[in-house]
C-alpha cells in the first residue's frame, strides 16, 4: 500500500493513479496499459485506482473489491469521490484500493 501511494505522490510525477496502484503493487506490465485511466477516464467513469485494483484482482473478487471501495469512500465515479462533501482526495483512493488489494492478497 504504502509503495503505491509512495509512486502517486513522488515528484516529479511519474505515475497517474491507476499506474501508481498498479506499480506500487508489483504489477509493472499494467503500468503502460493504466496511461489513460487516471482522471476519471477509466470505463465508466471509474475512479483509475479502483480500475487498477479490479484489473489486479480480477473476476473473482472484482465486484467485491468494488463494494468495499465504495463502502470506505461512498462511489467508485472519480468525479463524484471529487464533488463529495469534503472531496476524497487522490491520495486516499490509491491508498483505498492498494490496501483492499492487500487484503485480497494481490498486493
């Protein structure tokens, strides 16, 4: 978890979400493919470190580590984590989704 946040936050910025989750995890090969998944521009508007995390996790446990993610941060839609009441940062959504994949033993 910590390597993923570690990845999102360094300077300069070398890794958008999806990517940060994706390296941060030992998952290099996804890294070129994550390119156009961080800002909300993952399918169906997904938040990127949530996209990451389900590719990771695949169909097994996909769906769950979806639920959780909108449990913990209420939408799994980068634009609606950003208009929440506060804002759900970037920050916490890479830690969110690199932590679930931790639990499911992908990270």
């Amino acid at each position: 978890m910590n390597k993923a946040v570690e990845l999102f936050t360094a300077v300069p910025r070398n890794h958008n979400c999806a990517q940060a989750v994706a390296a941060g995890c030992g998952y290099e090969t996804l890294v070129s493919e994550m390119k156009s998944c961080g800002g909300g521009n993952a399918p169906d508007n997904c938040c990127g470190a949530l996209f990451a995390a389900m590719c990771i996790a695949g169909k097994e446990h996909a769906d769950a580590l979806k639920e959780e993610f909108i449990g913990t941060l209420g939408s799994f839609r980068c634009r609606e984590l950003k208009a929440a009441n506060p804002a759900v940062s970037c920050v916490e959504c890479v830690r969110v989704a690199a932590e679930l994949l931790e639990k499911y033993e992908k990270c």
